[in-house]
C-alpha cells in the first residue's frame, strides 16, 4: 500500500469514529407520550344515560445517564 492509501483508510476510519459519536450523543435521549382513552356509553329506554370514559396518559424517558 501507498503512502496516499493508508492516508485514506485512516481518515476513513476517523470519519467513522466521529460519525458514531456524533449519532451516539444526537440521540442520546427519547421521549414518548401515549394516550389511550376508552369510552362505553349504555343508553336506557328513558331519557337517562350513562358514559363512562377512561383516559390513561403514559410517558415513558429514555434518557441517557452520563
């Protein structure tokens, strides 16, 4: 190999060590939010009704512990 080639491969190698730790600390963290929200409705034969509803919210961090 020449002089030119290793050049080459070692600058290869680098960018590939710094785009890994780049992708490494630019996602680094992930925040979700979930909402679920379930809803039964019973109708009587009279005017009245009764709907019960349900909501849950779920939140879930998965942050990076330096």
């Amino acid at each position: 190999m020449t002089r030119k080639e290793i050049l080459k491969v070692v600058i290869s190698v680098l960018i590939a060590a710094l785009t890994a730790l780049a992708a490494g600390l630019g996602l680094s963290s992930c925040n979700v939010t979930r909402t679920i929200t379930t809803k039964s409705e019973y109708w009587q034969k009279a005017d009245t009704s009764v709907i019960i509803q349900t909501k849950t919210i779920e939140t879930y961090d998965a942050s990076k512990k330096l």
